[in-house]
C-alpha cells in the first residue's frame, strides 16, 4: 500500500478504535467526552480519502484485473449503516430530543431549545451524558469505518494491489 493510503487508512483506523472503544464504554454509562477531539481528525481524513477515491478510473471498479472488494467489507458496510441510523433513532429517543444540561443554580435537566423538558437525578444525569456521547460516537465510529473501507477498496482497485489479486476462472 503507497505511503498516502497507509497514512490514511492508520488515521482512520485510530479513529474508529477510538471512537468503537468511547461508544462501548457509554453502555457503562461512562461518558468519554475526549474522543470528540476526533472531529478535527475526520475532517482531514474523509476528504482526502474521498479524493484519492474519486481519482480511481471507473474502468477499475469493473475490471476482473483488479483485486474484489471482499465481502466482508461489503456486509459490514451494510451493518454499519444500519447501525447507524438505529443507534441515532435510538439516542434521540432515549434523549426525549433534549440534551443534559446543568443550569446554573446547579439543576440537573434534560433541555431542548432553551426549555426544560425535565429534572433529573444524578444518575439519570450521567446516563443522559453517556447517550449524548454514544449518539455521537455512532457517527464519528460510521465515519471512520467508512474511510477506512474506502482507502481499503482504494488500494485494491489501484495497481499496487495487482500483484496480490485473484483472477476469477471464466464460466
């Protein structure tokens, strides 16, 4: 793999180990707000990856000379997808479409646009921090994966990756 894409593919696979292991932990109710310092990351990331993307002919994504792009990678894309969107349906349902806020008299509340939606406990509190993190987390993770796979597919439908490729047999 040329030194761009490995660049790329590491970044975005740092980016997806972080974002996968902040998300796993908000089902503890553990709110990793850190990992959101991965948004500067993934604007670089993705753009890059979509122009070294866009820059492969369209003759190779068909043609039996270049290596398939597994089907693992096609069904965990799919997954991933599905994934996505339950877990944001999910977030904001859980979330009653407000965010956890503490006010200044130190009230602990689920707001949406300036109006309180409801009080809550601390635990309430800290379950409702670990949502809002997951629901972000879901994102970030989505798009990391997905550059990563495209910087995967990149490499395979470009001629370094010829060397390693299978030719199917003709029926």
């Amino acid at each position: 793999m040329p030194a761009s894409l490995r660049l790329l593919f590491l970044g975005s696979l740092l980016g997806t180990a972080a974002c996968a292991a902040a998300h796993v932990l908000t089902f503890a109710d553990v709110a990793f707000y850190p990992v959101l310092v991965t948004v500067p990351l993934l604007f670089v990331i993705f753009p890059l990856v979509l122009w070294k993307f866009r820059g492969i002919p369209k003759k190779n994504f068909f043609s039996e000379i270049f290596g398939e792009i597994p089907r693992w990678m096609k069904i965990g894309g799919a997954i991933l997808l599905v994934y996505t969107f339950a877990n944001f349906l999910l977030c904001v349902r859980q979330l009653e479409g407000g965010n956890a806020r503490r006010l200044p008299e130190n009230r602990l509340v689920l707001m949406a646009k300036a109006k309180v939606i409801r009080d809550l406990t601390p635990a309430e509190f800290r379950h409702a921090q670990a949502v809002e993190v997951r629901l972000m987390t879901g994102h970030l993770f989505a798009f990391f994966a997905f550059a990563a796979f495209a910087t995967h597919a990149c490499w395979l439908k470009s001629g370094p990756a010829m060397a390693t490729a299978k030719i199917r047999s003709g029926s």
